[in-house]
C-alpha cells in the first residue's frame, strides 16, 4: 500500500485529493501539509496535518501529491527528491528552468509527474486539438478561470498552445497588420497562437480551442463543474508513478494517448 502526503490539502482542490486518497482501498493517507495548518488533527482518523514538509518523518512516505502554488510547488518536489519520495504534481506556472532542474533531478531517487491539468476530459481536449492542427491551420485559444487563478494563461492554455502550435508550424502565427486599438486586446502570444484569458468570479475553469478555416471554425471545449473531476487523474497517476523513471510531463501515457 503506498502512503501518500497531499501538499495544499487544505485548499479547495487538496480538499478533494485528500478525501480520494482516503477512500481508495490501495492507498494511504498519510498526512496532510498546509501552511494553514497547524499540527491538528484532520477529518479523517489520525491523519495530521503540517505546516511544512520538515515536520514529517520522510522515510515512511512513498509518494507525494502538490496542489500549492508554483514557489511552493518547486521546494516541494526538491524536498521529495532529497528524500526519496515520488512526486505527482498539479501545480501550474513552475518556470521551463526549474522544470530542467527537476528533470535533471528526477530518477536517481524517485520520480516526477507534473501535469498541467488532471482533468480526463481536459486532456482529451488538447489531444484532440492537436490532431485538429494537422487539419487546420488558425487557432486561438480563449480560457476562463476563477477570479483567484493566480497564473495567466493557465497551465493547460500554455500546454495546448505549444502542442497546437508543433502541429501547425509557422502558420500557426496570426498576423496583426490591422494593429490594436486597445494594447493585449489580441491576447497574448505563446509560440505564435493567440491565448485570450479571463478571470471573473462564478467560473472554475473552462477552455476553448477555435480552429478556422475558409467557410468554417471547429471549436473544442471543455468545462470543469466540479473540482472531482482531478481526483480520478491523480489518483492513476500515484498509483503509476513508482513504476515510471525520471520526470514526465502530462498523463497522456497513463491513459495511452
């Protein structure tokens, strides 16, 4: 049975983490690490939740699961390499030179996985994107998130828009000859693709991807209702990651995409 720490299980995704964790028969709940918490017990029996990684005995981890914040997130996952403890990861916004450090890292002790989205539904969506870019060659990508998403565009915006981006070379570049009247009223740019993001109270997190072409448009949506919907990806991912090596990027692999 793997025993597993749940980082941010105070938060409202953590919440929902920790409560899967529990309730499957092959897995543990360890503890619980919050910088809200304070050494008190939790809901579930006997399970404790910390205030940092440092309060914990390291040795009877296997696996450790991080809904933080990317600062966070990043001393976290080195904690865990340190020590010998695998690490699945949901936090978005880490920086493309600390993911290098990590992947230089990762495999000599344990292993990584960090996912911009654990969403099955939202990783079947940049699947499908990408094999629409073999087919069509403009896209923009709009995303709407909560007004407290503390990253712009979303790690999963940024995801697809790279693997959109791959499939469409150079055309991929929208040109903006006409000029902006309003500075970022275009969106911003990630490999050439337009990314337009929103943040408003009552949304969770959404995505469009809108492809055009002469007479047509294809758009590939998907809505997050319910915070659930990550446990089923992270949960597969825990399960999967001592038998994985080094760091892996996204879960496609696990669900043979």
């Amino acid at each position: 049975m793997l025993r597993v720490v749940v980082f941010g299980g105070l938060g409202n995704v953590g919440r929902e983490i920790a409560k899967a964790v529990w309730e499957d028969e092959e897995l543990e709940l360890y503890a619980i690490v919050d910088s809200r918490a304070a050494g008190e017990k939790t809901e579930y029996p006997e399970v404790v939740a910390f205030r940092t990684a440092a309060e914990m005995d390291s040795s009877r981890i296997d696996v450790m699961v991080d809904f933080t914040v990317a600062e966070a997130a990043v001393s976290n996952i080195h904690w865990a390499l340190d020590n010998g403890v695998h690490s699945v990861v949901g936090t978005t916004g880490i920086s493309d030179d600390e993911i290098d450090k990590i992947r230089n890292k990762a495999g000599a002790k344990a292993n990584v996985i960090i996912a911009p989205n654990f969403s099955l539904g939202a990783i079947l969506m940049m699947n499908f994107a990408e094999r629409a870019a073999r087919v069509f060659k403009q896209c923009e990508i709009i995303e709407l998130h909560h007004k407290g998403k503390k990253d712009a565009p979303s790690g999963t915006a940024m995801m697809t828009a790279k693997r959109v981006a791959k499939e469409l070379g150079d055309s991929s570049r929208v040109s903006l000859e006409s000029g902006e009247k309003v500075k970022g009223s275009r969106g911003g740019e990630v490999e050439g693709l337009r990314i337009h993001s929103v943040r408003l109270d009552g949304l969770m997190a959404h995505q469009e991807v809108i492809f055009g072409s002469p007479g047509e448009t294809l758009t590939i949506k998907h809505d997050t209702v319910d915070r659930r919907c990550y446990a089923p990806g992270v949960i597969m991912a825990v399960k999967a990651i001592p038998g994985m090596s080094g760091l892996t990027i996204g879960i496609e692999s696990l669900l043979g995409l």
